[in-house]
C-alpha cells in the first residue's frame, strides 16, 4: 500500500485525468472536466484529493478550490503530515485538529497574492466505522443495495471555505461519525458530481458503484460524469472510493 496525493498542478489542461489506487479497499481519481465549466478556473483543475494508511484505519481527503488550486493542493499535501502530528482527546477531535493544522501550513506557505478558498472533507475509515470533518459543498455517501437511492449523504454541506476566514473562529466546520454494515462502501467526492455539473442524480451514481471492482467501476461513473455529451464535465471531479471490508 502507498500513500498518495492526487494533485491540481499535475494536470496541465482540461480532460487530463490522473488516477491512485491504495490496493485492495481504495481508489481515487482526479479528473479536470470539460470545456464548459459552470465557473470560471484560473487552473484547468482546481480540485485535490489524498489517501494515506494510519495507525488504525484509513485516512482521505477531497478539496474543491476556488480562485486557483493552492489551497485544495495544501490540503491534499498536508493531511498526512498533520494527522500525525495532531493530538486530541478522541479521534473527531483529532480530524477537527488536523483541519485546522491544515489551515495554519496553508496560512504559512501561502503563496503571494493567491487568494483561493477551498473545500475540505477529512474522513477517516475503519472496518465497522466512518468519522469526518468537513468545510463546504463536497459529498460523503454511503452506499449499498439496501438504502433508498443506493446511497445515503452523511456530511452537512455548506458554502464555506478554508482559506479566507479563519475556520477556528466561526463554525464553517461540521463533524459527524456512523457505523458502517456489511457491505457497504464510501464515497467522497468534489461538487463536480453534483447533477449541474455531471448530468447525474445520486441514484445514477450509485448505481456505478456496486462494489465487485472498485477502479474499473469508478473509471467508468468518471467517464459518465465528465461526458459533455450528456451533460457532464461542468466542473472538476475528485473522487475516493473505499470498500471498508478491506481495511
């Protein structure tokens, strides 16, 4: 197993894909969408994404950018690092630690003049049990044959953001954790999923993912959501899929 960050710089113009698999229970992609974008990008891929192996389980994050990909790269960059040097009580304190460790690297590398705001959803994964983090409008599903639509939403969207506003001092960030049965998977993603920009509704998502082959599965819900043909391929798409069983 390796670690991995699926960064905004490495992909150079729109349609550009790049893919991680963090074998057996993990895959991610990261996937710079179309033409048509629904707002404007001052890089052709402003969305990040990480995996990485703790102590106990399995560590990953999305980040959606705004006004350039700095800030979601810091994140991608840094989750590992600050993890691991973050302490707290109990592990939801520790995810929030790690975010706001985040915030404070990006404050100090940031480079002159950006101004980007990104998306953080933190989520670490055991065998029988998810807990995240997260800051903005990324998705975290559930998904299994047994649940409406074939997914369920964990996480608290909003339209907040790291990067401009200090996240310790308003309450950007929302915390949650759920129990996760036999069978299920997890999904993160960047809004680059979401109907406007993908054509898609969460049913139809779901519906990609039945958890036989995990990289052939999230290749193809990629090729679906960033077709312009159908719709698709309005934002950028950040994308890990887990299968706990693995863990």
């Amino acid at each position: 197993m390796t670690d991995f960050a699926l960064l905004p710089s490495s992909l150079q113009a729109k349609c550009e894909r790049v893919r991680g698999d963090f074998p057996p229970h993990a895959v991610a992609l990261l996937d710079a969408g179309g033409h048509n974008s629904i707002n404007p990008k001052h890089w052709p891929c402003e969305d990040s994404l990480a995996v990485c192996a703790v102590e106990d389980g399995l560590l990953a994050v999305v980040g959606d950018s705004h006004w350039g990909g700095a800030a979601s790269e810091c994140a991608a960059k840094r989750l590992a690092h600050s993890w691991t040097r973050a302490r707290a009580p109990n592990l939801q304190a520790r995810l929030v630690r790690t975010l706001l460790m985040i915030e404070a690297a990006f404050h100090l590398d940031r480079p002159a003049k950006d101004r980007s705001e990104t998306t953080v959803l933190i989520a670490h994964l055991t065998r029988d049990r998810i807990h995240w983090v997260n800051v903005g409008d990324s998705f975290l599903w559930v998904l299994s044959e047994t649940l409406d639509a074939g997914a369920a939403l964990l996480n608290e969207r909003s339209g907040h953001f790291m990067g401009n506003f200090a996240l310790a001092a308003s309450s950007a960030y929302t915390t949650g954790s759920r129990s996760l049965q036999a069978g299920e998977r997890v999904l993160l993603a960047s809004d680059g999923i979401e109907p406007e920009a993908s054509g898609l509704k969460t049913a139809e998502v779901a519906a990609f993912l039945p958890g036989r082959d995990l990289g052939a599965e999230l290749e193809a819900l990629a090729d679906r959501a960033c077709d312009e043909a159908q719709g698709g391929g309005r934002d950028n798409l950040a994308l890990v899929y887990v299968d706990p069983a693995g863990i």
